[in-house]
C-alpha cells in the first residue's frame, strides 16, 4: 500500500509537528510500502495535492486544522478511487478531531492510523464547493476565519474567545431576511443565524450530541434575532445541545438537501474557513469519503 502525508507548517501547533515528522515517517513506514511527504506552500494547496494523489494513492494522512481538512475535502470529494483518509490533529481547535473523538497527542494519533477502522463519512456540498462538518452564517460565524495565525498559535483556542467577546460588542447582526426551501416546502422569515451542519460540536464547543456522520442528511439550525444579536440563543445552544434546547426562535430541520437564499452578500463560514457568498443549494453526498476512526466510534457511523 502506498501513502501520501500532507502536512500545514503554519498550524496551530507546527513546531510540534515538524520536530515529529521523522517519528511520523517511521512509524507510517511500518504500515505503508511507500510513502511520500508534502508540505503546504499556500493557501489552498493541500487542495490541489488531494485532488491529484485520487488514483494514485491508497491512504492519504493529513497534519493541520480544521482549515487543512476542509481543503484535503474540497480536493477528494466527489472523486473516483479516493484514498483512505488518516488525520493527525495539529490546528488551533481540530473540531473534526473532537467530533471524532481522536487525540491531539501525535503519538496516539499514528497509533490510530496504524489500528483503527475505516468508515464512511457524509461530505456536505454547498454550490460548488464542500465541507465535512459545518456551515455557517451570522455576524459572530466570522470568529475563525477572522483570526491572525499568530494570534491563533500564540492565544490558542483563547483567542476565538477574546475576538469573538469583542465581536459581540462591534457586529450589527442585522436579522437576514431568509428563504429556506425543503422538498417543495418553503420557510420564509427573518434569522440572524444560520447553521447547516453534520457534526457533534462546532468551535469546540458540543452541539448536538447522537448526530450520524453518515446517514445522508444534515442538521439544519435556524435562529431568531434577540438580545445583544442572538448571542445568549447561541450560547444556550452551545451549552446544552440544539437536540435539548426548546426555543420557539429555533428552528430545526434533518435533511438530505435544502436551499437557502437571501438578499444579502454575507459569507458563509465553511468549517472555520471563509467560504462562498450568498445563496446556497446544500446537497449530502452520503458516506462519500472513508476514513480511519477509533473502533469505539462504529456506533456513529
């Protein structure tokens, strides 16, 4: 079997890993016949590294944060005879490490790689482009994309909190007038949030909790403007789970697809990343991409 390690040497954490490439190459080597080592040299780059290794390779492993993953994504789905995805958590927060219960510590993530069971996981199309876990939309959903790199490696996770407590004082989250379309029904009002997502925690925080990760739908959340923009709706969320919050401002659908439009020109957070702006047509592609998972995580899949 050969192998592909793509690595980001600006995540969050990219002094750890390149002092551990050398122990990474080894231990991979002793699973992998070949295996071939390729950095990152900008943005969108693991994209086009993914995108090529489809056919080629059996196993690709990928280094970085949730932004790395959301490109290796963009790079694979939809393809013919895509490798086996292997993740080793490296960035600021890792929400797909979270959702998948793995570990930041690099040695237990090779011991994954070289132990654990291969599933299929959703991938979630939005237009033209992909995202494994999340897509948002809303005056505080700018919190991850919003953020220097240096901030990130130097603050860590604490410097989504500090940019997003400043955010709640500057943001004018002017409520979206919003159009969201479910096999021929339709749903129109006024919401200051929006969140499609298939995962159990967003921004390392839990969020409904028992979501399948490959059943071919995705949660969609919408929310109603309140005090200070609906801010206290989204920490109440976040606190105790969208599936036990009851909120007559919060609207929940699980959907294989759905269309969302809007006037507006606001952009869509695509799993922490700055994505697409405007209207969107979301469409699963069910238990498109399969990748390596603790055994204990079978009963999610």
């Amino acid at each position: 079997m050969n192998c592909i390690l793509i690595y980001n040497p600006n995540s969050g954490s990219s002094r750890k890993l390149t002092k551990k490439l050398d122990y990474i190459k080894t231990r991979l080597c002793q699973k992998f016949d070949s295996l071939d080592i390729v950095p990152t040299q900008r943005e969108g780059h693991a994209t086009e590294i993914a995108a090529s290794a489809c056919g080629k390779y059996d196993y690709l492993i990928l280094c970085g944060g949730d932004g790395t993953f959301n490109e290796v994504i963009n790079g694979v789905a939809g393809k013919l005879n895509l490798p086996i995805l292997g993740y080793i958590p490296c960035g600021t927060v890792c929400d797909m490490a979270k959702n998948l219960k793995m570990s930041r510590n690099i040695k237990k993530s090779v011991d994954l790689i070289l132990t654990g069971d291969v599933v299929k996981h959703d991938v979630c199309q939005i237009n033209d482009k992909y995202f494994i876990y999340v897509a948002a939309i809303g005056g505080y959903t700018a919190i991850s994309y919003g953020l220097k790199s240096a901030s990130k490696k130097t603050l860590g996770k604490l410097a989504y909190f500090t940019h997003g407590v400043g955010l709640v004082f500057k943001v004018k989250n002017k409520p979206m007038k919003i159009k969201v379309t479910i096999d021929n029904q339709v749903y129109e009002d006024e919401y200051s949030y929006v969140f499609v997502a298939n995962t159990t925690s967003i921004g390392g925080f839990r969020l409904n909790e028992g979501a399948k990760l490959n059943d071919g739908k995705v949660d969609v959340i919408l929310i109603k403007k309140s005090f200070l923009n609906g801010i206290f709706k989204i920490l109440k969320m976040f606190t105790f789970g969208v599936v036990k919050l009851k909120d007559k401002n919060v609207k929940k659908f699980v959907v294989p697809e759905c269309s969302i439009e809007f006037d507006e020109k606001r952009v869509w957070n695509l799993d922490g990343e700055e994505g697409l702006i405007g209207s969107a047509h979301f469409k699963v592609l069910k238990q498109d991409v399969r990748m390596i998972v603790a055994k204990e995580m079978e009963e999610w899949f």
